[in-house]
C-alpha cells in the first residue's frame, strides 16, 4: 500500500478547504429540511432526556445517539443561525473526502487520490446531503477513518492497530444501527484476507468488546427493527424507490427522473458508470465497491433506502471511483468512465444552478422569506400556525432577530402567537384575530392540518391564498404511490380574520 507524500496531502488539503468555503457560502441557498430541524430540536433537550431514552430502550430518529449528544454541545455556539448549525456537518463531510481520498491512494496510488477528492467536490448528491445537520456527514466521515483504520491493520496487524478500529467501529455503531453491517463485512473481508490465520482472534475479541460496549442500547436497536418489521411496502414501490435512489446518488435531486431529456442521459451515464467501475478495480478496491452494493441491495431490500441515507454508505463507491480511474491498463473503459462522470455531474449541476427540475424541492423552499413575513405578522398583532417543522424552525431564529423571542438556541418556534400542528390540535380558544396559515408538507400531521384547516374555512373569512413551490412530480407520484399522500404545491400561505371565536 502507498502512503500520501506531503505534497499530495497539502494539495489534497487545499481542495478540502474549497469544499469547506463552498458550502459554507452557499448554505443560505438550501433550505434546512424537517429531519434536520426535529434532530436539531430534540438536541436542544439536556443530555439527561436523550440518555434516558436509548436507556428505556425507546430510541429517538431511528439512530443511535452519540451525533446527538455532540450537536447538543455545539447548539450554543450556534446559537439561532441556521447556517452555523450546519457547520460541523460540512467540516465532516470536507474532511471525509480527504480521508477517502488518503484510502484511494493507499490502494492505488496519487490518481486515485486526486479522482477521489475531485469527484467528491464536484458531487451534486454530496453538494446537497454533505451539510445537512445530524447524524448524516458525522457518519460519512466515521466510514472513512473506519476504513483508513482497516487498511492501517492490514499493513500490520497488531493489537494496537485493531484496538483503533475496534474503537472508531463503536463511535459508528453508537452513530447509527446499520453500520453493524458494515462492521460485518470488514470482518468477512479480514477473514479472507492473507492475514485469515489470526483473524478469528481479532474478529471475536472486537465483536465482544463492541457487542458488551453497546449495552442498553441493544433494546432500542430492536425495538426500531420492529418498527421496520410492521412496513408493509410492495416490492414494486421498494424497487422504483432503489432506482430512483441509485439515480440521485450520481445525479442529485436536482433533476427529477420526470425530465426525460436530461434525466435519460444522466441515466444512462449512470449506468455506463456503474458498469465501467467493477470493469477497472481490482482487488480491495473492487471489495469496497462490492461492499457498498451490498448496503445498498440490503436497505433497498429492507424498504429502508431512501436519499437521505445514501451518503452513510457512499464512501466506499467514492473510493472504488477513485482506484477505477487509476486503472491504467484499460484506457477505453477508463475514459467511458470519465465522460459518464462528467455528463452526470453536467446534468446534475444545471438542475442545482437553475432550480427548475427537483425531484424533490425541499431544498429549495423558502422558508427564511415566509418566516420573516410571518415575524412581522406577528408583531402587528397577528397568530402564526403552521404544521411544517421547517418553517417553524427558521420562524425561531426571525422571532429573535424581531425582538419577539428570547431563544438563544434554534429549534422550533413557540410563543402565545405561534401555533404548532405537528404534535396536537389547535386549541379553539386561540383561534381568533388574524391568523397566518402556513401549510407545508407534513404526511405525519395530515389529519391534524386537514382538521385545522376546515375550522378556519367554517369559522373564519379567508382574506388571500397564495401557494408556492409547485411540485412537478405531482401528478405521477399520484399515480406511482397512490398511498402516499401528495401536494401539488409544497407550500400553501393563507390569511384568515377570525373575529372573536364563536
């Protein structure tokens, strides 16, 4: 194995410093998305709450703590600007391409360190997931030291190298629950390698250590197997949904499967892509790409894939990206590759600078805009409600910049005018005045909104109705997903007059 010289480091480093900035300043673009805010929120808690949680075996966002527990520690510092909260997340994600980067190179060399890191800066999937806040880049860049850390013992295996692994391996498994799986193929992989004589040894002790370590939080592992367990989604749903992730992994959802013209070529760049890579690695490099296969056939077989999961599990495809283009001896395959590479990133990056084509237009809702026109609102006398924990996310941080809030620390927005339809009813005494209705997509708070909604229609007059963010995929995930409730609008603004309440 090749080590990285400090040249190649320093410049390494440098492009890290690129994503860094680069995301950093675009932040503002993107939208927080609801799984960031309810995480966000619940880490506001005292560590206490969160401890006793995972210790009654209830568990909280279907992961492990440890990434909760850290943010909760960075929440002050980040007091109630969204972009600041995103912060460590980016520094994760920055500092994980290096680190993936330093792996390419130890199985194939400098190309592959520079494939490697410039693959992952110009990624449109990573441009959008590698700042989200959470368990998300914090998990990314754990794969990556786990797996410097495996190539660090099989130089030289030792007790002391395989302590290093077996400690990064718990800090993955307190961070989420499917990196057991993960563990699990790297101990496959230690099994078979020229190293298999000892490698029981190594393989028992680290399993006993991590499965002794893991105490009470085994009760909440089950208990959200459970969960997943009473799923009940059809194969084909489980199927569509795997393609359209295995898209968005390369292309983003920046450009919605939906745009034929675009999402055709990307497509099949993706796949020209797919294909070119186990063509060109060898070694561990095609047992890394293997691996992330397996991760993804695994959750897709699960009904567990979704986007927000995939860049957990997308270091080792990185990786085999990387070792694929420093193939030197099939130079065809080698640039079948690239040019695929380079039309799926052109695809998805005109999604990312036109804004048009989102599968998906999370990102891209304005929130910050409606929660500022809602702080006004408020200070004129007026009520805000709203069932979209986004919204009342950014309204947090507009109720303190307004002088109408003294919340140090972001999360969702609360006050005698802000009413909340996520978790309960809206009390009929505050539904008077003039209420503001903020209306986004919430599928967990449908019945309580749809209620809400009615009681101002009877009760109140409607003084305007503005919707926003159309979604484009309306109409066919009407069609494809008939069970899962869909919007053709993300966003929906109303004002009422309630007078006095009836």
């Amino acid at each position: 194995m090749q080590s990285v010289n400090c040249r190649t480091f320093i410049y390494g480093s440098a492009i890290v410093v690129l994503v860094f900035l680069a995301l950093l300043v675009t932040n503002t673009f993107f939208a927080v998305l609801e799984d960031e805010t309810s995480i966000i929120d619940a880490a506001n808690r005292p560590i206490i709450k969160t401890v006793q949680q995972f210790v009654t075996g209830q568990g909280q966002f279907e992961h492990p703590p440890l990434s909760d527990l850290l943010l909760h520690f960075w929440l002050p510092v980040a007091g109630v600007n969204p972009s600041l909260v995103r912060l460590p997340s980016i520094l994760s994600y920055a500092l994980a391409l290096l680190v993936l980067a330093t792996v390419a190179h130890k199985l194939s060399g400098p190309v592959a360190f520079y494939a490697t890191m410039i693959t992952g800066a110009l990624w449109p999937f990573g441009f959008h997931f590698g700042r989200m806040a959470g368990w998300y880049s914090f998990s990314f860049l754990l794969i990556a030291l786990l797996t410097l850390a495996y190539l660090h013992f099989l130089e030289a295996p030792n007790w002391r190298r395989w302590l290093l692994v077996v400690g990064i391996s718990f800090a993955l498994v307190t961070s989420n629950y499917f990196a057991w799986l993960v563990i699990g193929l790297l101990d496959i992989d230690l099994f078979f390698s020229p190293h298999r004589g000892n490698a029981w040894k190594y393989i028992v002790l680290g399993l006993a250590v991590l499965i002794l370590a893991y105490g009470p939080l085994w009760i909440a592992f089950v208990h959200d197997l459970q969960g997943h367990s009473e799923m009940s989604t059809g194969m084909s749903s489980r199927a569509l949904m795997a393609a359209f992730c295995l898209y968005a992994l390369f292309v983003s959802e920046s450009v919605a499967p939906w745009f034929l013209r675009m999402s055709l070529i990307a497509g099949v760049g993706v796949a020209c892509a797919l294909v070119c890579i186990l063509l060109l690695t060898r070694g561990l490099g095609r047992r890394f790409y293997v691996g992330f296969c397996v991760l993804f056939s695994v959750m897709a077989t699960l009904g567990i894939i979704g986007t927000k999961r995939l860049l957990f599990i997308s270091g080792w495809l990185l990786v085999a990206i990387g070792c694929a283009v420093a193939n030197r001896h099939q130079r065809r395959v080698r640039a079948l590759l690239a040019g695929s590479l380079i039309v799926v990133a052109v695809v998805g990056w005109m999604g990312i600078i036109t804004r048009k084509y989102y599968a998906a237009p999370h990102f891209i809702e304005p929130w910050s805009i409606l929660a500022d026109d809602a702080a006004l609102y408020i200070k004129n006398g007026g009520a805000v409600l709203s069932n979209s924990p986004s919204f009342l996310f950014y309204l947090n941080s507009s109720m303190r910049k307004s002088g109408l809030s003294s919340a140090d620390h972001p999360g969702w927005a609360t006050g005698p005018r802000v009413i909340s339809l996520m978790q309960s009813e809206m009390p009929a005494d505050r539904m008077e005045g003039e209420l503001m209705f903020v209306r986004g997509v919430n599928t967990s708070a449908n019945e309580i909104t749809g209620r809400a909604e009615a009681q101002m229609m009877s009760h109140c007059r409607l003084d305007s109705s503005t919707n926003l963010v159309p979604d484009t995929g309306f109409a066919l995930k009407r069609r494809l997903f008939p069970t899962n409730p869909a919007e053709p609008y993300r966003i929906t603004v109303k004002q009422f007059d309630c007078g006095a309440w009836k």
